[in-house]
C-alpha cells in the first residue's frame, strides 16, 4: 500500500512539475504560465496557444484562446465598394461566397474571443497611439474610443469595431478590443484582447488577468 502511494506521489508530483502549470499565490489559483526572453504572463488552464496559420500576414508572437472558441477560418479577397479587401471567415461564414474556391483561400484558425501579442520593431509608441487615434476619427467603423496613459511607456486602448455588412445575407457581429501598449526600448508591444460582443463579457476577467499579469522580465524581482 505504501509502494502504491508512494507511486501516485512521484506520478502526481512530475504531472505538476513537467507541465507549464503553476500556483499563483497573488492570484490564489493554479494558472499557466508563458515565459521567453523578454516577457512572461500567466493565463487560464482552459486557456491554449494557437498557430494563425497562413490566414494572417502579421504573424504574432503568441495567440491564445479559450479551447471552445477557436475555429477554422478562410482568408478571401473580395471586391468591395471598389477596393480589394481581405476578408476572414469562419467555416459558417462560407456559405455566404458559395462562388468562391476555398481549397485555394488561405487557411488557418482564429477564435471569437483571443489574446494576441504583436511586436513592433523600431517605433516610439507615440506614433502607435496617434495611428490608433486617427483610425477612430477617420473611420465610422470604430467607436466607444477610450485611451488612458499609464506612463510614457505604457497605454491602455479600449474600442468598439463596428459588424461588417457586405453586399452578401452574412454580416459580421461588432468586435470588441482592450489593447495594453508596452515600450520596451525601441520596440513596441502590443497586447490585444478581442472578442465578438457576444464572448467579450464571458472572457473579460480571465483577459483582464492576462493583461496585468504581463511584465516584462526585468520588471519582476
């Protein structure tokens, strides 16, 4: 019985240690844990990395999702009001191109609700914040604009992307965005949570977790 017991230890104890799941006593919860060698975050045990695949020209450095959110989605060009446009659809949303080849869109995955981590090289996060502040002035697609300076390191976005309507029965529900804007020498990170307006509450305090749980590490003791 003691051989038995002392079995399920080693078994549970390794189960722990091999895994990337830690206790966070701040947190009080066990959590995942991210870490490579600028920054570290901790998020949800239902929580998975994705690969985007081919759908995405931007790679990230991370995408993570909740499990039962994420989906096979197509990369197609359309015309629309005259300007090609790129449009990404999920397996639902193929049924409103039944003219369009899929075996030759591109493919990937992506989720209804996601935390991406998007790094951008050789800029000052000032011209960051005025990109993002003239796409809301000049777009009727964006609103609910909320922009807080945390420090001049550090900014904290948060908007509302209007649904897509296309010229086809399918149209997108709106997007809703929580974006953590991080200088770290002459790079910018950009930490973005988004979801569809009908997850983004469902989601937001596991996001929130993963949000302010992102440090840099020289940031942590």
């Amino acid at each position: 019985m003691k051989k038995i017991l002392l079995v399920s230890f080693v078994v549970y104890f390794i189960s722990c240690s091999s895994g990337n799941v830690v206790f966070v006593a701040d947190l009080n919860k066990r959590v995942k844990v991210f870490k490579n060698d600028t920054f570290q975050f901790y998020y949800p045990k239902k929580w998975v990395k994705f690969n985007e695949g081919e759908t995405f020209q931007k790679k990230a450095i991370i995408s993570i999702a909740p499990k039962k959110k994420i989906y096979n989605s197509y990369s197609i060009k359309k015309k629309i009001y005259g300007k090609n446009r790129k449009i990404n659809l999920s397996e639902k949303g193929k049924k409103s191109y039944p003219d369009t080849d899929f075996d030759k869109a591109l493919k990937g995955k992506d989720a209804w609700a996601k935390i991406k981590i998007n790094l951008n090289k050789n800029i000052l996060i000032d011209e960051i914040v005025t990109s993002y502040t003239s796409t809301n002035i000049n777009s009727s697609m964006y609103k609910n604009f909320e922009l807080s300076k945390i420090n001049n390191d550090f900014y904290i976005i948060s908007y509302r992307k209007s649904g897509r309507k296309r010229e086809s029965n399918y149209s997108f529900g709106d997007f809703i965005y929580k974006v953590y804007l991080r200088q770290k020498g002459d790079d910018v990170y950009q930490i973005v949570y988004s979801a569809g307006q009908y997850s983004y509450s469902d989601y937001e305090d596991e996001a929130s977790m993963i949000l302010r749980s992102f440090k840099f590490l020289d940031e942590i003791e």
